[in-house]
C-alpha cells in the first residue's frame, strides 16, 4: 500500500507540530526495544501524529490498535488522522466504539475504545493481524486501559514477541509504567504551547455559596476580562445544565454556550468542539475536554476546581459517584487548554494558597472502581490479579467483593472458575449483573439493561419508582401527555438505540416471559429490599445492609422492592431507583434459596434471648414464627452474647475467690486466669454448662457465677487452693468468716466480743490478717494485724468508751480470759 502524505498548509508546506520532535527516537526504540513510553503535554499533537508516523516508518505490516478511554476521543481522532491522509473514516483509518464502527479491509489504523482491546485478546489471544498497541491517554489510568496493558504484556512476553507497545500520556508519572514494560526507553516531547496566564481567587468561596453561583460569576468576569473562546470545567452534567441557567443573561450578546459531556448525541458533541461561526463560544464541558479532544478556539479557561470519580466501598458493595477536589495533574491539564492556539488565560475557582493541598495525580479505576468486570475478565483469561503485571494490583478486599458478586451470579464456581454462564456474561457490553439479567431473560430484558447502564432519563425530583423510566422508554410521546415528570428525549432515545443493539446480542430466554421486577432482581439478587416494622421507609436489603427511600415517594408504602441504584452510604445507603415486586414473585425466581432456619439470638434491644423460626431468603425474613421447643442449648449459647452485652455478673463470694486464685497465679502456681478478659473469652469453656434457665437480664442479674468458677479448679487445685489461701477464718466461736484477699493485705472484719479469749494473732500461712474488730452496732472500732498487742494496749480505751455505749454488752477488764460471745449480759431477774 502506498502511504500517502499530510495534507499541507496554505504555505504548501506539511505543518510540524511539535510531537514530530520526538518521533525519531520514538521509533528507534520502538525498532530496538519493542516498547516505549511517550511523554507529551496537551497540544502536542501524539494522538494524531504518532500512528501515522508508526505507519510511514513501516514497523509492522499488522494493524496499529490505539486506544481512547472515550469514543468520542476515539472518533475524533479517527476524523482527525482521516482528514489529514485525505480521506473518510473507514479507509486507511478507521474506528470502532460501542455500537459503531468504520473499518475496512483496507483499514490499517484502528482507533478503538478501551474494552474492544479486552474483548479482541479474550477471542484470539495472539491478537492475530494487530503489530501495535499504542495506549493514549494512560495517565487517565482506567480499569480497561491497565488490564489492557496487561494482556498485551503477557501475550507480547509469551505469544508475539513481534507486538509492538506504546504508552502514550501528557501527565504521568512515566518511570513506573517503564520499568513495568521492562525498564523501556522514555522519549518526552516538551511541547509548544503558549504562555498561559493563571488567576486564583483572592480569597476563598465564602461559606453557604453554591458552587454553580460562585463558578457563574467567575465565568462572567472570565467573559469580560478576556477575548476568544472560553471552556468550563465542571464535574457533570447537572452541574453544566444549572451552570448554564444561571449564565443567561450574564455574558456579552456574542457568546454561545455549548454543553459538552459524553452522554450527548454526537452531533451536539461536534457543535462544541468545531470553531465557533460567529461570536465567541463558551464550552460547559466534564473532564471529557481534559484530554484528547482538541477543541477549537479556546483561549481561555474557566476551571471549577472539581471532579467526579466513581469510588467502590467493598464493605456495603456498592459503588458511588463521588466529587472531589481536582488534583494538580488534573488542573494542569485543563489549564494547557487554554494555551493551544494562543497566549491564554486559566481562571482558578480556588485561592493560590488552596493549591498547595491538591494531590499531584488522581486514583487509578483499579484502586477505587467496582471490580466485577476486571474479575470477570482475569477467571476467563484463566489469571489471578497476582499472575498478571498490572502497574497497581487490584485490592484484595474489593477484588474479593467482585468474586462473591460473580459466584453470586454463577458465573464463577466455589473455586473462583469461569462457568459456562460467566463466558456467556463476558461476551455481553455490560456489566456482570446487567449481562446477568440479560443472558437469563433474553432480549425482553434489553430495555432494561440499556436503561440500567445509563444515566436516569428523568429529570432530578422524580420519584425512584423504575417502571416511570421504562414507560417513557417504551412510549416517550404517551409519556409526555399522562405523566407530569419530564423525560429527556435525547437520553431515551440513546437507551432506544443501546437497547435494540443489545437485544440483537441476547439469546432468546429459555423461561417464560418475565415481569420487569423480576428481572431487576436477577441483576441485583443481594439488593432485594424489605420494608423494616416503623413508620418510616427503611429496607434491609438481601445482602445484609440498609436502605431507605424518601418518606414521599410513590413506592415508600411497599412491602418489597428491588433497589437498582442507591447512593453507597456504607450506613444506611439512599434509594435512587427502584421498582416493587411481590413475594410471589421472589419466591418463582428464588425458590432453591429460600429455606427455613432456626435462629436463636440474644436481644440486646429486648434484653432477652429470642428463640424464633424464620422463613429466608439471604438476609431477608419472609416469614417469621416462634420457636416454641428450641432446645436448652441454643438458649444457653444465645445467653452468651447476652453475657457478652451485659457483662459479668460479680457477686462478692465470687470476686473473693477469684482474688485467692489470683494470688495463688502471682505465687506461680498453674491455675486459670480469672481476670475479666479472660472469662470473657472463654465463657463457653466455664459458664456455658452452667446457664440452664438463664434467658433474660432479670435471669442473669439473680445468677450466681461462683460454683461456674469453682468448676473451673479441679478437687486437687481446691485442695491446695484452701491449704495456701483459705477462704474463711474460723472464728473462737467456731464460726467461719470469709477472708476479703482484694486488699494489699488478706482481711476479716467481726465483732470484738467473738474474738475474746483469742491470744494469738490470726494468720493465712506466714502472713497476718488485717482484723477490723467491729462494735456490737457493727462499726469499725479498730483495725488491726497484732491482735495480742491490741488486748494488751489499745482495749482499755476502747472498752472505756464502749461499756457507756453498749452497757447490755459484755467488756471485761482481761478479754484473753474472757468466753467469745455474739450475745448480751444476761437481764438480771426484778
């Protein structure tokens, strides 16, 4: 084939962009190494320069493969590369994106988007016709763009020692992607973009003022200050339309607001890039316009300072859309926009001091996104996340998630195998639970992934009730009339469209023809939602976490429904869509998952053990009954947690002799540790034979531990436990008095009177008790460890003040003479 040349200036020259710099050593690595990383800052013209480049050296006699992380890149640079070979898309340049493609036989530069590459390898792992991969965009660290970097890399390593790879990205921290590629060369083009002016706030957004108010009279001052075309950076499209509202009216007469953002029709995407026919253009643009897309006459840039990056919390399962502040590598970016054409000017929603607190580069896909595909993809590929070179390797916990998803879904076994259904999934554009529902219900069920895949078709204030979306797909018009909530037309018709491709991709259903909810809970068996008893509308979902839905809404009153988007809150996540279902119809799709099981709990609400018979379907109850012979044991265990909960019950002869024990570990002796800890995690060992009859905290409250704790010492243990600790004194009158070993000294306290006649000090082994001798009121009246000294000094001042006290009592002048006694003097007879 002959390579025709760029098309030339109006000078009759072909213009030199300033990529052309680097492509001499771009492809001398690429003859010597095979691989290479390029550096290239906005405006450098890699995306449209370095495949035709590659293709004139004549590297490869295959097909050059660039990847674009969104089709509308894809497309434009497919135009792009076209035009300047002279030609239509479809010839020497082609593309191919989700439900569109132009190629040829002829076709020798495909621009595709990230998955198709995934796809292409999964089907011919020797990507058999293909000589080079070139990845665009990289920095953007997709989950696609990194699995597909990947692949490439084991089958360049192990199949095509010919296939040639380049990682092409305008900010990127390119020493890593290298050394992965194996140590590669690094070839950086500096560029030629034009001085650009930066202007920060003053001070920071006043606290209370809406972002879309603030950004509003930037971009106004933005219009008023400066000349030629200016682009906004916003988050998402809600955001661009209430932005948009609110700059009507503000800007001189000669600007002309274009939205741009990936779910547009194409031709309204066109109206934005293209040059401005008259007057000046004002682009509300995503991140779409970070990278990529050249888009023309912009001078100036209006930068909102934020980003909307999907997060996946592994603990709840769900993913969110979050927005965050942008990062340094990302402002970067959206200010070199301004620098393409001439000396520009970037507005900053952000004080210069704010700055210093960006990150430098955003989270990779493979560190936050829903990992469900990427699992999907590593079980057909026959890898785990550690058998493949991915730059960040996957998290375990979120990578886990995604395998009990998919096992979830029977496409992978108990082993994390592929199944016969998972290959089925894999082949389907959608995500695992989507190409679930469609692989079960057949093209019926089409509508609903297409809707379910993009974004809500109704406007915001809508109520969550999923049947109102798929009433203005089927019938936008009828819609219109009957209902009061509005549809965008241009969002339906997409899903229309996705629709009837997806359906001409769907195998006819071997069931019979399903309900709408009944295929909303086959993608989404764990989010089967069941109304809490209470007044408001709280869920608990089937797989185990809450839910609720806006107390106002048309579905609030129903008992079950199916929730197909929620917010991700790990606590109590927010209903977005839903549709109700009824039990009957669960019951058809999950027959072989509901069974009855006999709970049996501690309540800590109820503080009692609740011993129940519940009819369920994961963790939802269908039905629930009292369990009226639940047996002794089950009881008993539930009790445990309620032990847990409440805590132990000390009495004081239990604590007494928990002290003796202890005393007797401290001496080194082998006996079980007694402290709270360890009776706390061990309560099935020594309380749990013990805790017949005991069902409530009244019950635990009355429970007596120290024969539990007495169990636990065999009859030698106690043996020796007494012989070294005694548990009581035995008193002159023969009666026993418990010793209290909690002090720093082991302590009895009795009546003065019982110790008469005791002329020795009372001892445990060599060491004295603590004696408090009490008055026949019982009142500490001294406190003493020399008994004998006592009686000989401190009694007589004692007895001096207590025979006035206590007459009817006995206090003789020589007590070690005197009989112990707990009685008074005997009345004297009239």
């Amino acid at each position: 084939m002959e390579f025709r040349p760029a098309m030339a200036d109006k000078t009759g020259m072909t213009p030199l962009l300033p990529i052309h710099d680097a492509i001499a050593p771009l492809l001398d690595a690429l003859r010597g190494r095979g691989r290479a990383v390029l550096q290239a800052p906005p405006g450098a013209g890699k995306t449209t320069v370095v495949p035709l480049e590659i293709l004139r050296a004549g590297l490869t006699t295959g097909r050059i493969l660039m990847l674009e992380p969104r089709r509308l890149a894809a497309r434009a640079a497919a135009e792009r590369m076209a035009q300047t070979l002279g030609e239509h898309p479809g010839e020497t340049v082609g593309y191919r994106i989700r439900g569109e493609a132009k190629v040829s036989p002829q076709t020798r530069i495909e621009v595709v988007t990230e998955g198709i590459l995934t796809r292409m390898i999964q089907s011919d792992a020797e990507l058999s016709g293909v000589g080079v991969v070139i990845f665009d965009e990289f920095h953007e660290r997709s989950l696609n763009a990194d699995l597909g970097l990947a692949l490439c890399l084991e089958v360049a390593g192990a199949l095509r020692d010919d296939l040639l790879l380049v990682a092409m990205s305008a900010t990127l921290d390119a020493e890593p992607v290298a050394e992965l590629m194996g140590d590669v060369p690094v070839i950086t083009s500096e560029g030629r973009s034009y001085p650009v002016e930066t202007r920060w706030l003053d001070r920071p957004l006043p606290k209370g003022k809406r972002f879309e108010e603030a950004l509003a009279d930037l971009v106004a001052r933005a219009a008023g200050e400066t000349t030629g075309g200016i682009l906004v950076f916003l988050p998402g499209e809600g955001e661009i339309r209430r932005l948009e509202g609110r700059l009507k009216g503000r800007l001189p007469p000669d600007c002309n607001i274009r939205p741009l953002f990936g779910a547009m029709d194409f031709a309204a995407q066109r109206a934005a890039i293209a040059p401005a026919s008259q007057g000046r253009k004002v682009v509300l643009a995503t991140a779409i316009a970070e990278t990529s897309l050249t888009i023309q006459d912009i001078r100036v840039v209006v930068d909102g300072g934020r980003s909307r990056r999907a997060r996946f919390d592994p603990g709840s399962g769900m993913s969110r859309l979050v927005t965050e502040a942008v990062t340094r590598a990302e402002a970067t970016q959206r200010m070199g926009r301004a620098g393409r054409v001439a000396e520009g000017t970037c507005y900053r929603l952000w004080t210069k001091g704010e700055e210093g607190a960006l990150r430098p580069f955003p989270p990779a896909d493979i560190e936050a996104a829903d990992l469900s595909a990427l699992a999907l993809e590593l079980a057909l590929w026959g890898a785990g996340p550690d058998d493949l070179p991915f730059l960040t390797p996957p998290n375990p916990a979120s990578f886990g998630e995604a395998q009990a998803l998919l096992q979830m879904l029977g496409a992978l076994d108990a082993q994390g195998r592929i199944t016969d259904h998972g290959r089925t999934l894999a082949a389907l554009p959608l995500h695992p639970r989507l190409a679930h529902m469609l692989a079960i219900a057949g093209p019926d069920a089409a509508p609903m992934a297409a809707l379910l895949a993009d974004r809500d078709p109704l406007a915001r204030g809508a109520p969550v009730d999923l049947t109102l979306r798929l009433a203005a797909i089927r019938d936008f018009q009828g819609f219109c009339e009957r209902s009061p909530h509005v549809a965008n037309r241009g969002t339906v018709e997409r899903i229309k469209t996705e629709a009837r491709r997806l359906a001409r991709q769907a195998r006819r259903a071997p069931k019979s023809a399903m309900s709408d909810a009944e295929m909303a809970a086959l993608a989404y068996p764990d989010r089967i939602g069941l109304r809490r008893k209470g007044d408001q509308p709280r869920y608990v979902l089937s797989g185990g976490k809450g839910a609720i839905l806006p107390e106002d809404d048309t579905l609030a009153t129903a008992r079950l429904i199916i929730a197909t988007d929620l917010d991700g809150d790990p606590r109590e996540a927010r209903i977005r869509q839903a549709i109700q279902i009824t039990e009957g119809e669960i019951r058809a799709l999950y027959a072989d998952q509901i069974a009855w099981r006999d709970v049996c709990d501690w309540s800590r609400r109820e503080r009692r053990v609740i011993a129940r018979q519940q009819e369920c379907l994961a963790a939802l109850v269908l039905d629930d009954r009292h369990w009226k012979d639940a047996p002794p044991e089950a009881i008993a265990r539930a009790m445990l947690d309620g032990v847990r909960d409440l805590g132990l019950n000390w009495s004081a002869p239990a604590r007494r002799f928990v002290a003796r024990v202890s005393l007797m570990r401290d001496a080194g002796e082998d006996l079980p540790d007694m402290t709270d800890a360890a009776l706390l995690d061990s309560l099935e060992e020594w309380l749990l034979p013990f805790l017949k009859g005991v069902k409530t905290a009244q019950d635990w409250k009355r429970f007596e531990m120290l024969e539990a704790l007495r169990a636990r010492l065999s009859w030698d243990q106690m043996q020796a436990l007494d012989r070294s600790v005694p548990g009581a004194f035995t008193t002159p009158l023969g009666r026993k008095i418990p010793i209290d070993y909690s002090g720093e000294h082991p302590e009895i306290a009795l009546r003065l009177q019982e110790m008469f006649g005791q002329t020795s000090h009372p001892m445990v082994g060599r060491t004295p008790l603590r004696v408090t001798l009490l008055s026949p009121g019982h009142k500490p009246v001294q406190t003493t460890m020399d008994i004998p000294g006592f009686w000989a000094n401190s009694y007589a001042d004692v007895r001096k003040d207590m025979r006035g006290r206590y007459p009817k009592h006995p206090w003789p002048e020589d007590p070690t003479e005197a009989d112990p006694t707990l009685r008074a003097k005997p009345r004297k007879p009239r």
